[in-house]
C-alpha cells in the first residue's frame, strides 16, 4: 500500500515536494508514533494493531499517510519564516543572541568557506555561508543577486538550473528535519512529563532529538555550502544573458559592466525610467576576468538598440 501510495502521489506532486516537505513530514509522523508505542509499552502496542481487522489497518494506514500529506503541504508556506530563523534574522526581542551569535561567527578563523562583510554578518553558520554567496556577484560585479537572480534563473540552461534545484532541495529537506527533531523534543518532553514517565525518559527524549536536529543542521550548512557555489558560477557564466534580454549592448570592460550594473540595480530599486542624471563615481576594484567575450558587437547588429551602453552609463564630468 506505501509503495502505490507513492507511486500515486509522485503523480500528482513534483519531486521537491516530496523530498523536501512529503519525507520530513513522513519522518516526523512516524518518530511520533514509535515515540507513543514506546510510552503504551512496544508489546501492548503491538498487540493492540494485532486486534485490528484488515479494514481497521487499511483505514488506520490510509489516514495516517493522508495526514502526513496535509502535513507536507501546511509546512510549504513556513518555508520562508522557518528559513530566515535558522539564517539568523531574528526579532529585536533577541538582540543579546543576535550579537553574541555574530561575535561568534567573526571570530571563527580561518574562514575558509566563506567571507561576509561586517554589514551582512548573521548569527548562524548557515545564514553566513548564503550570505557569502550573495555578497560574491555584489562585491565582484555591483550585482545584487535579490534584484537579479530570479531574473536570471529563467535564463539559465536547463541542465544547470537542475542542478540548482538538485543542490536546493537536499537543504529544504535537511532543514526541515532539523526542524522536526527539535519539535520533536518538545512535544516528547511534554508528553513524558504529562505521563510522569521518568526523567531518564524525559532527558533521553530530549538529548537523541536535539543531537539528530544538530545533525541535520550541520548537513543544512554544508548543502548550502554546494548552492552557494551554484549561485556563483550562475553569474560568473551567464550574466550577459541579462544583458542582451534587456537589449542593450554588452560592455567591453570590468569597468563599464561594473558601472552599468549599479545603475540598472538602481533603476530597479527605484522602479523609474533609464536615468539621464548623472550618477556617482563608484570605485571599480581590479578583477582579474577575463573579458575575451566583451567586445562590441558589429555595426548594424540585429540584437542591440540603437542606444549604447557608452551612452547609457556615461557620467558628466
């Protein structure tokens, strides 16, 4: 019955609904479960399912993965709030945390993995690996990859952006059982109290949930580690895209591209035509690029507009 189970609902849900919300669901349905037989008493609680009619247990089976399922699709929509609390963006009423969670990360040398600037830092080991990564196409091109990664996303060749989504999914799913286990904890601990089961109970319940959600956290931190790469190469290699999509011409130096990226970030910012102001002086850094790609298209060319980027990026004396 689980494998057609299965078989029916991969129909019907795509492949990151069912690893990263269907299985956490699944796992924590389950550790639920075993966790009250083991309060009933393993034995009781198998004889108990022994009493059952086949109907009984098919019905029994049926509403549990039906729940489970309900499960799956409430946990979509904490996606975003559950993410940004394991990233580090707490409220104000945790400030002390907040602080001492940055100092901590700071002073954790050598940062080997990643490099965040003062402003960015977070409290979380996995809120400052993402944060590198967005801070990377930023500091190198003057892109801000919140403005322009999902316009580039539908850019991107099939193939790479499966592996994005092959790279993200494990962490939505790993991130979501980090999350289980420590509600898990909780409600155990409650339960164990509630049934005065013991305190050895209530401290084993406690130390095997939150040891498997530090696990899974860890695993969190690493599979982003691999996203975070994929962001990177995504505008390392493809941010001309953007360039000829919006019909303009593609600049011929780090200079140029590094000026027009601030301007268009500030267009979109600002949600107003092109800017004929002048705009201010940014320091462009040395990057070492290679820009064997960048030369200017030929005369008359059938993929640019008549305005160039020289005149679209220009800035008065």
């Amino acid at each position: 019955m689980f494998l057609s189970f299965i078989d029916k609902i991969s129909s019907i849900f795509d492949r990151r609904f069912l690893i990263a919300y269907w299985l956490p669901s699944f796992v924590f349905v389950a550790l639920l479960t075993g966790f009250i037989a083991l309060i009933f008493g393993v034995t009781q609680s198998l004889m108990w399912w022994d009493k059952r009619s086949r109907s009984e247990s098919l019905a029994f089976s049926a509403g549990m993965l039906f729940l489970i399922t309900i499960l799956a699709l409430l946990l979509q929509p904490f996606t975003r709030p559950l993410t940004r609390l394991y990233l580090g963006y707490w409220p104000s009423l945790f400030s002390y945390f907040t602080k001492w969670g940055k100092k901590r990360e700071r002073q954790r040398a050598p940062w080997t993995e990643f490099e965040v600037s003062d402003d960015r830092l977070l409290p979380t080991r996995l809120g400052n690996v993402l944060a590198s990564a967005y801070e990377y196409p930023h500091r190198v091109y003057q892109i801000d990859p919140a403005i322009w990664l999902p316009r580039l996303t539908p850019l991107l060749p099939e193939t790479f952006r499966a592996q994005m989504d092959n790279a993200l999914t494990p962490l939505f799913c790993l991130l979501n059982l980090s999350a289980n286990f420590s509600l898990l904890a909780f409600v155990g601990g409650f339960l164990v109290a509630w049934l005065d089961q013991g305190w050895k109970f209530f401290l084993g319940v406690w130390l095997i949930n939150l040891s498997l959600s530090v696990v899974c956290y860890r695993a969190t931190v690493s599979q982003a580690s691999e996203y975070g790469t994929f962001i990177r190469v995504a505008f390392d290699l493809y941010r001309p895209e953007l360039i000829k999509q919006m019909r303009f011409s593609l600049p011929q130096t780090p200079k140029e591209e590094f000026d027009l990226w601030g301007k268009l970030g500030m267009w979109l910012y600002f949600k107003e035509q092109i800017p004929v102001y002048p705009w201010p002086q940014v320091d462009t850094p040395e990057l070492p690029l290679n820009y064997e790609n960048y030369k200017a298209p030929a005369a008359g060319a059938a993929n640019t507009m008549d305005v160039s980027v020289k005149a679209l990026v220009k800035i008065d004396s």
